[in-house]
C-alpha cells in the first residue's frame, strides 16, 4: 500500500500566494521525521470525513453578560474582522483563555465569576470557573471538557474578533474541524506544564493534529500561546519556553507554516491572565520583552479578504419572515442596506431591504460577518444553500466544469485515481456529484526548490494516480456551481471530494472556464 504522507497533504502550497500548479514544492524537513503514525492518518481522515466545510457544525454562542453599548456606524467600518479559532490539545487550556479574555475585555462581570467559582467547586472542578464562561453547556462543565465549538466577540484597538473556542478531546475533532473552518486566523494553546507538552505533542496528541488539519482548512496565521506558565511546575521558565518553542518551530515548517512570517510565539497564563490585554509584569517575568496577545492578535495580517472587493457571500441557510432571509458569511466586499445584487447561479437580481449582524440591524456589513440578509425580488423557494450573494458588475463564476489541484488521500480499496472517478464535491455551502474527466498533470512533490526548473522533465498527461499523489485534473459537475480561483477567493475555492461518506481528496480550484462561460 502507498504510504500517505501528511506533510503533502498540507503542504506549503496551500497559501493563495503560491496557488500556481508549478510552485508545488516540498516541505524541508530539518527535524525529526514527522510522518505521521497510520493511527494518526486514520484519525485525521475520519475527521476530515465528517467535514461538512463549516456550515453544519454545532457553534453554541456565548451570551455577553452585559449588553454591549450599540455602535456607531462608521466604528463598525474603521475595525475590520477576524475569526479566530482556538485550537490544541485537550486541556491545554483554550477555553480558560477564551473566558479570560471576555472577562479582561469587560464583557464579565465579578459577580458571574464568582457564581461560577462556586459552581466550578461544587462540581469538584475549582480551576475550571474561567472556562466557564465558553463551557456553557451542562455536560461541559461536568467534565470540564470542551463539546461544541463556542462562539464569542471581543475587540482590539483596530479589530473586533470572533473566537470560535474549539474541543481537544479527540472525539470531537469534527467539531474542531467546522471552527477550523470558519476561521482566519488561529490561536494553538500549548500547556507548558510538566508532562503536559509531551502528551499533546506527541503522535495521538491533538496539538500535530490541529495544526495540520487548520493549516488544510485555511487557517492562514498561527499564534502559538505557550500557556500555564504560572504553573508550579515552570514558573515563567525561561529554559521551558524555549524547549517547546524549538520543538514547536520545525514541526510548524514541516506543516506547511511559514515560522517566520506566519507564526507567532509568546508566553501566556490563561487562568492568571498574564500577557492577554497587558504586557507582562517584570516582576512576573524578567526575561518576556515582547508583546502580549492582544497586541499580537491586533497587528497581524491577514490579506484575506477586500471589504471593496467584488460581494460574495455563499449562502448556507434560508427562511422566510415577511420576505426572504439568506443566512451566511461575507468572504469578499461590503453588503449596504439599499443594493442590488445578484443570487447566483440563477442571476436573480435582488434589492437589500435589511441586514443583521448578530441579532443587531446594521446598515452595512463587511468581510467575515455572519449576516442574515433579507432581500426583495426572490422568493424563498427560488433560493439553494450553496447559492452566492455577488455583486452585478463582477459576478461569482457559475460553472460547470473546472480545473483543480487535489492532493489524494486515501482512495477506497486502494482504488486507482483514474479519469472517470465519481464523488461528491464539498465545496463552501455546495454538495454537488461531480466526475473526474481528464487528469491533467501529476505534481512531482519531491521535487527541490533548487532543482534547475529547465531539466524538469516535459508534462505528460497521467492515466492514473494513487494514493498520496498530488495530481491536477478537469472535474465536471450536472449543475452550475458558483465557485472561484483559490487564489482569487480562497474560501470559494478548497474543496473536499467523498466517497461513500469518506474524504478521499482535499483539492483547490486553479484555473475557471472564461469568464461568461460555463465549461472550457
Ligand atoms: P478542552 O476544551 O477539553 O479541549 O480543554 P481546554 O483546552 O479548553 O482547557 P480548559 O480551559 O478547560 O482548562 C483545562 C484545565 O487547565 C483547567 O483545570 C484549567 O484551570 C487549567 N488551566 C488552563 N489555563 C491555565 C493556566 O494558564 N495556568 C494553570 N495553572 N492552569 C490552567
Ligand atoms: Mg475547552
């Protein structure tokens, strides 16, 4: 049997930047080998099997304890926002941090900590009330275990975040797959307590596993929070941070981040709340120079979507109430009360009459906003998830056929990737049967960088591939799909393909008919 290897899967050439099918490269490896244990495959494809590309994951929300103060249209415009999701091993912490920020940024109150000191205590789980406030389900506060993904808002000088605060506990990996999903960016908590590191790093341990399938699912910028460090156990050692910083860093490469620019290490107590709003105490830490989480998590960039881009927004659910609601994210431009816009594919044009924001009615809502959108000129009926809100002048490309990069996982029996292959396509909010029609070009992934590009031998069209191989291919689907480049709209362009319920490919679109046409 071939052997998968997972760097290849989330191999660097997943960052819009390098979309182009030459640039496949391989992952320099300068640290222990890191192909992952088949148990660990196995359980990376089982989550990735039940992906459902985010829209159906169970998010529960997480109510602020004191109303925010209604805001101001044009501070809605000045910040951007970014959804981050919280990621790393069981118990590393994620959700303790979560509520430290809400309770740091004034969205808690003293007196609902202290009700659930209490109730953390009469449960046997005293150092639990923090995570409290993202663990709001009776069954989570039980077991102190994340279930579903929690969903919170906090700001920054220039950002407003949504945390989407994903599970660790292994069971729950699809779970954290549908956060992972929805995010920008990433938050990986690392627990620097004695053992603790050890167990989530090593093979079973949620923290490779995370980070390999956030970086699959898009997740652009890491920040890496080395936490517990007020444990007694490392006490703001110096000597452990940087143990698991440079055991942390070359696995980081191998997945596909770049450390330098993607990657963002610091160290961080998240029950204490040292290094979240505020920079760290000298007292505390004599040898931290750096900045703290708020500061890192404001300033990062995330060239991901254009509030003045062309609108597109995939849309997962809709219902009627005195008119027609679609439901989704804005991945690109800004939607404004009073448009008129398209629903594609049917080129439908619709008017804006109202757009909510998190139960607030705003008049006008940008990149990463979960909106509900009522709109006139379409019925309900005439509305499907997987439809795309786009703008007139530059519509969201209908399709049916499209070239792709898909990097294969594992084919059911060991079948052979031929032309031919049937699937169900997963791409944004669309399920679609799709068929393999033509392989293209089979990416060599061994290939170095430094290799001369002129000895590269000539393209030859392959008649199969298996598993493991990173492969360019036509797809054809029966309906137009409203899909994009990856490099043009990432999140309109990575996919996944099934088979009899199980992923056996994760791919992104590379090159589109012309534009107003539907196949090539
Ligand atoms: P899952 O949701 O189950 O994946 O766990 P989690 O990562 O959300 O961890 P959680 O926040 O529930 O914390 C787990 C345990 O670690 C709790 O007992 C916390 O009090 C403890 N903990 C979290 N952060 C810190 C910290 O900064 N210092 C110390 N000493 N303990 C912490
Ligand atoms: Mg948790």
């Amino acid at each position: 049997m071939a052997t998968l290897n997972l760097s290849d899967l989330v191999d660097a050439d997943w960052s819009p930047e390098d979309a182009a099918v030459d640039d496949a490269e391989p992952m320099q490896t300068d640290s222990e080998p890191l192909t992952p244990a088949p148990e660990d495959v196995k359980e990376i494809e089982a989550a990735v099997q039940s992906l459902d590309l985010g829209t159906k994951g169970k998010v529960k929300e997480v109510p602020p304890v004191e109303e925010p103060e209604p805001e101001e249209d044009n501070e809605e415009n000045k910040k951007r926002h970014l959804n981050v999701v919280f990621i790393g091993h069981v118990d590393a912490g994620k959700s303790t941090t979560g509520g430290q920020i809400l309770f740091l940024s004034g969205q808690v109150d003293d007196r609902t900590i202290q009700k659930y000191e209490k109730e953390a205590k009469d449960k046997s789980r005293e150092s639990w009330y923090m995570a409290y406030i993202m663990d709001t389900n009776e069954e989570e506060r039980v077991k102190g275990k994340t279930v579903e993904v929690g969903r919170a808002h906090f700001e920054t000088e220039n950002t407003r975040f949504t945390i989407l605060d994903a599970p660790g506990h292994k069971s729950y990996v699809p779970n954290m797959i549908s956060g992972a999903s929805q995010a920008d960016i990433g938050v990986l908590v690392i627990s620097a307590r004695k053992g603790e590191f050890e167990t989530g790093y090593e093979k079973g341990g949620q923290t490779r596993e995370h980070v390999l399938l956030a970086k699959t699912l898009g997740v652009s910028k890491l920040v890496v929070v080395i936490n517990k460090m007020d444990d007694p156990t490392v006490n703001w050692d110096k000597s452990r941070y940087d143990e698991i910083e440079s055991k942390m860093a070359p696995f980081l490469k191998t997945s596909g981040y770049n450390v330098k620019k993607d990657v963002h290490f610091l160290p961080l107590s998240g029950l204490v709340g040292s290094n979240i709003k505020d920079r760290l105490d000298k007292k505390i830490c004599s040898w931290w120079d750096g900045p703290c989480l708020f500061e890192v998590l404001d300033k990062i960039e995330v060239p991901l979507r254009d509030p003045k881009g062309p609108v597109r927004m995939p849309i997962i659910d809709k219902y009627k109430d005195m008119g027609t609601i679609v439901m989704g994210k804005i991945e690109s431009g800004t939607i404004k009360k009073g448009d008129s816009l398209l629903v594609m594919p049917n080129k439908a044009n619709v008017k804006v009459i109202s757009i909510y924001c998190d139960e607030k009615e705003v008049r006008q809502a940008g990149p990463a906003e979960n909106v509900r959108v009522k709109l006139s000129g379409i019925e309900e009926e005439d509305v499907l998830s997987g439809f795309v809100l786009s703008s007139i002048s530059n519509p969201v490309a209908a399709v049916s056929e499209f070239h792709a990069q898909l990097q294969i996982l594992e084919l059911l029996d060991n079948a052979i990737f031929t032309a031919g292959y049937n699937a169900v396509l997963h791409i944004h909010s669309v399920v679609e049967e799709c068929e393999i029609v033509e392989l293209i070009e089979e990416i060599d992934t061994k290939r170095r960088k430094d290799d001369d590009p002129k000895k590269k031998k000539p393209k030859r069209k392959p008649l199969f591939v298996k598993n493991g191989a990173v492969v360019v291919c036509r797809v054809q689907v029966n309906n137009l799909i409203c899909i994009e480049n990856f490099s043009d709209f990432p999140q309109l362009g990575r996919f996944t393909l099934r088979t009899e319920g199980k992923t056996v490919a994760v791919g992104k679109v590379v090159k589109l008919p012309n534009p107003g046409n539907s196949i090539f």
